[in-house]
C-alpha cells in the first residue's frame, strides 16, 4: 500500500525495517527520526547528511511507491504542517536555546516545549489500549537503565501504589535473565530508552515481546530499536540547554500513565492507596510533627 500520510509511511519502514538494506536502514533512520529536517532537504542534501549517493535516495522513495523524491518531502512537510501550532509557539529547539540568557530561563522554556510535544504526539488510541495493558494485565514489569532509570523507578513506584504485581527490572550483574524469567504471556512490559539506547533494555524489550508480554515503549524517535518491538509507543522530547538530555517530559508522561491508570482502576486504586496509607501509619514512616 502507497503510504498516503506520515503515519502510514512510519508503519511501513517499521514493517519493512528487518529487510532493508545498510543505505535504506541509515535513511529510515533519518527520515523516522527527522522529518523536520528532511522536508526541506535536496536529494544531495540527504544523501551527503546519510553517507550514501543521490540515487539510492531516490531509488529509496521509489520503493516506499512514492513519487520520487518529492513525494517522500511531501510527506514529511505534511507532518510539519501537522505540528504548525506547536512550531510558530515554539520555532525550533536549536533556536530556544542558541541564546546567551540565564541556563535557568532556557532551560524551563526547553521543558516546556518537550512536554507540549511530548503530549502533542500522542495518539488517543495508544493512550487508552497503554493504560488498559498497565491496569489489567496480570503483572507489571518497568525496565529503563541509566538515564531512564529515573522515570523508570517512578513509574514502577507509582502503579504499585495503584495495583499489586508489579515489578521495577533493576538488574545487577548478570541477573537480568533471573529477572526476564518472571515475564509471562499476556503481562505488560514497559521499556524506556533514549539515544544512545541501552543494549540491555532493547534485547529485553524484544525478548518480552517474542515471549507474548504487552509491549509499552517511552522513547525520543520513531527510529528508536524500541519502537520496532512495541505495541505502544509513546515519543518523549528530551532535548535541553546543555549537553544533558532532559527527563522532564519522561516525568510528566509517567505521572499521567499512573494517573490515568488510578482512574481506570478506580474504586480498586483507591483501596489499594488506604492500605498504603494504613501502612505507613503503622510503621511511623514520616516526621510525627508533619503527618497531617
């Protein structure tokens, strides 16, 4: 099938991504991963930012059966005409933060342009089918290593708060296997990675997935290897002042998975947070002076 939308032409590198050639693969790659950037690109233009020559660029956009090259720009413009509200209120990140101003100034106007399009970028449908899968799936499991770690934590926090069986993979040397062991058919499996994207998570996302879990991915691109291996994939803007990756947005989306998962689960979640509060009364777990 002609991809007649963006949407559609993602769907289709991702279907075709395992039979790709090297000079295809590093193409996808670009477009999936900027088509900001590739909508207003030359063929040599692509071809010289890729390493590969014009006419597999071109041969590249025929095969997808698009009009050459001008019907793969097309594509990628009608997905920046898609975004055009968020673009005029927040041009381009590179200009955001090409300014001399306080870090601290930049880096609140970068967060709140990454959770706006973090946000922006969700599909409703996703959403529904990603809070169903962590509301009612028999377990959980939240893996996200370095950086992602982080959110990772939080969100495994959180839904334990809401339900039982979940689990946070923090795997120390050597027992990621001992914790993938736990993983069955029809769990739900949450995976979070951002460039560069740890070996570890990616081989787990793709194990759970083979296995028969429900495959959740928070990422930075459609060219992420998590987004070949999930049913669901949430994009995560991550970009910041510095050369620090920010995880603000990361934070943001989780608390609102959690949040929304709370509402889903209803009368459960609000029995499951009385006995957490139960608990934490009885274990004298916070300052006695400022408990209420």
């Amino acid at each position: 099938m002609v991809p007649r939308t963006f949407d559609e032409l993602l769907a289709l590198l991702q279907e075709r991504r395992s039979t790709l050639t090297r000079s295809q693969r590093l193409l996808a790659e670009r477009v999936m991963a900027d088509p900001e950037g590739v909508a207003f690109m030359t063929v040599s233009e692509l071809a010289s930012a890729v390493g590969v020559n014009e006419a597999t660029v071109v041969r590249f956009a025929t095969s997808l059966g698009l009009e050459g090259y001008p019907g793969l720009t097309r594509l990628c413009r009608e997905r920046l005409r898609e975004q055009a509200q968020l673009l005029r209120r927040y041009s381009t990140l590179e200009q955001l933060g090409g300014g001399e101003g306080d870090l601290l100034d930049q880096a609140v106007v970068f967060d709140r342009a990454n959770i706006t399009r973090t946000f922006a970028r969700i599909d409703p449908t996703t959403w529904d089918a990603a809070v169903l899968a962590l509301s009612e799936a028999p377990r959980v499991h939240v893996l996200g290593l370095r950086k992602c770690h982080a959110p990772a934590y939080l969100l495994g926090y959180l839904l334990r708060m809401l339900r039982e069986e979940v689990a946070t993979v923090t795997p120390g040397a050597g027992t990621l296997t001992d914790e993938l062991r736990r993983v069955r058919e029809g769990d739900c499996f949450v995976s979070m990675a951002i460039h560069r994207y740890s070996a570890d998570t990616v081989r787990a996302a793709s194990w759970a997935r083979a296995r028969g879990a429900r495959c959740v991915a928070l990422t930075d691109n459609p060219a992420s290897p998590l987004a070949a291996s999930a049913e669901h994939v949430f994009y995560v803007e991550a970009s910041g002042p510095s050369v620090l990756r920010s995880l603000t947005a990361f934070t943001a989306l989780v608390q609102a998975l959690a949040a929304d998962v709370a509402r889903r689960r209803g009368q459960d979640a609000r029995s499951s947070l009385l006995r957490e509060e139960e608990l934490l009364e009885e274990f004298s777990v916070y300052d006695p002076e400022r408990r209420r």
